[in-house]
C-alpha cells in the first residue's frame, strides 16, 4: 500500500474518487510515469502508468478474482498474460482523437470534458505518424480516428471527409479490408491472439455450426470457417450496419459463411439448434435475454470474449444457472498502462 495526501473529486454512495497529489509514503511497485501526460489534470488514456508493468498484470488479476467473487461468487484464478511488445507500450494501432480548438489533435482529460492536445502518444505504435497528422487543416471540434495496419501503413479518417480508404488487415492467413469506422482489436497482437485463444476453446469439430455473436466484420468467423469443414457452417450476427457492410464483402465468396444483421437476440430465436457459440459482446455484455436465447439452442460449449470482467461475471451466474459450468479462464493484458483487461471464457453445459 501507500500513503498519500488525496484531493477528493467525485463521492458516491458507494465510494469516493480522488486523485493523490503528494505521495507520502511510495509503494515498491510505483515507478515515474515516462509520459508528462500521465497525471491528474492531463490526457485519461493512461491510468496505470505509475506501476510497474508486472504489478500492473498482478493487479489485473487479482481485479478478474474479486469481480467474479463479488458479483459470481466464484472462486477463479487467473494470471494475466502478458503480449508482446511486453514493456506495455508501443501497442495501439487504433485511436481515436477529437480536434482541439486550435485545430490539432486531442484527447479527453481523464474523467473530463477538456481536449488535451497530444503531439506524441507512448502506447501508440511506434509508426503512427501524428506530427504529419497535425499539420493538415483539420476541422475543430471534427473526430479523427487514426489506424495503423499489419504492414505498417497509417490510414486517417476525418469527421466530415467520406472518403476514406478501406484499411488492409490480416490475421492467420485470412485477409481483410475494414472501414475506418467498424471495429478492431487496438492491441498490434490481439485480432492473432485472441483468434488462437477462441479456436482452442471452442474445439471445432469437422461439420459443426458456430455461431459468432457481435462479431463484427468477422475476425474470429475467418478462422471457425476454416475448422468448421466444407461441411460445416458458421453464422456471424451482427448489428452494425457498417461491420456488417464489411463483412459481407470481406466472406462474399464463402459458402459457408452466413452474415445476419440484427439484434442477437431476436436473430437468434430464428435458429433451432447450434453446436457452439462464441460471443464477443461491448462492455456491458451479453444480458439475461441474450443468455436465455443462446441456452435455447443447446450448444456443447459457449466461448465468451470479454473486455469486461464485471459484466462477464454477472453473464456467467446466468449461464450457471442456465446449465452452462464455467470450465476455464483467460485474461489477456491487451491494453497495458490501462486498467483494461480482455478474457476468454469458456463454459460447458451440464450433463
């Protein structure tokens, strides 16, 4: 632990929030933060940064036990694995920033509305270029979402100028061709990563049907079709109109695979039965409805990606009660100097 002197921002019922302005006494693990940014009052994109990055992955694990003893009364133990680039910077091929008054790229200040110029971000990968970037006639207020591909190419979209070019991606052998603005792993190793975890869990058998629930532009759907055999199907459900785009024209050529837009779960009561199902949801989760819907279809197994171990907590007494056991976990340190953590969740229905 530490002693600090803390100046209180925000009290809840529950708890308060502060920040520490003066550390008393250090604990073994705090270490200076490299960024100036990385402090109350500057950019919120780095909340971990004054710890040590093997004390960051210990925290992530003992935040992954508490969630799911508090909220699952489970007793679960996992270890964050760590991903190279393994300093915990140097990662993020995604960003999102908002153009400041005096026209240059931003950020939001942590738990605030204030635009906090960013010349140089450290958890950036080492080939996104924002210098170049700052000195277009970017239009304030406008969003900017900066992308950097597998090859190292830098694509930028701007609020208001439609003609984007599609990025480039590939994982495991499959190629891509993603909007600017559908969804993508941020972590250089996550889409390969995460890929390699969700085919060890799910254990594909020749002639299955896989249903990839939210799942994008189809990162993990490339890899089931792949397991599932010229006699097997994959059914990919998904909202977004503009993943959905994506999708379609990334597997038009694959027989195997079907794209069906709409909620997950009023399109999953079309189905009758399902071998397995994987399921990426956003932050909140999958819900209660979402649960009883995949249950339905009897799956052997359900595979459960999360970028949050509360919502995943409360989704697995679902599933517990539904017949599905928790059979094993992964936490993934995805997104380092951050207090983010992504889990791969695998559950078995009940003889």
């Amino acid at each position: 632990g530490e002693e600090v002197i803390a100046e209180i921002t925000d009290i809840t019922a529950k708890f308060a929030r502060g920040n520490a302005i003066e550390i008393i006494k250090a604990a073994p693990e705090r270490v200076t933060a490299p960024c100036e940014l990385a402090k109350p009052g500057g950019c919120g994109g780095c909340d971990f940064q004054h710890i040590e990055i093997g004390a960051q992955r210990k925290m992530k694990s003992a935040i992954v036990k508490e969630q799911f003893s508090r909220i699952a009364k489970m007793d679960v133990e996992v270890d964050v694995i760590g991903i190279e680039p393994k300093d915990g910077f140097g990662w993020r091929t995604r960003m999102d920033f908002t153009v400041s008054p005096d026209r240059k790229l931003a950020l939001y200040g942590a738990r605030s509305h204030n635009l906090i110029p960013i010349g140089k971000c450290l958890i950036a990968d080492q080939r996104m270029d924002l210098d170049a970037i700052n000195q277009i006639k970017l239009p304030a207020g406008a969003k900017v979402e900066v992308a950097i591909s597998k090859s190292g190419k830098q694509y930028v979209a701007i609020e208001g100028r439609e003609n984007f070019d599609l990025i480039a991606e590939s994982v495991l052998g499959k190629d891509f061709s993603i909007s600017p603005t559908s969804f993508w792993q941020s972590h250089v190793q996550a889409p390969s990563e995460l890929t390699k975890s969700v085919l060890i869990n799910l254990e594909i058998r020749p002639g299955d049907h896989v249903f990839d629930l939210y799942g994008g532009v189809g990162l993990f759907t490339a890899a089931i079709a792949s397991a599932v055999t010229e006699t097997g199907r994959v059914t990919l459900i998904e909202l977004d109109a503009g993943a959905i785009t994506d999708a379609r024209r990334i597997f038009a050529d694959e027989p195997l695979v079907e794209i069906v837009e709409g909620k997950v779960e009023r399109s999953l009561s079309k189905f009758k039965r399902a071998d397995l199902i994987l399921l990426d949801p956003p932050r909140s989760g999958a819900g209660r409805e979402v649960v009883a819907a995949m249950v339905k279809l009897e799956p052997r197994s359900i595979v459960y990606v999360s970028c949050d171990p509360a919502s995943l907590a409360r989704d697995a007494t679902y599933l517990e009660t539904s017949g599905y056991k928790l059979a094993g976990l992964q936490s993934f340190d995805l997104f380092p100097m951050t207090q983010h953590i992504e889990c791969v969740a695998r559950f078995l229905k009940s003889p």
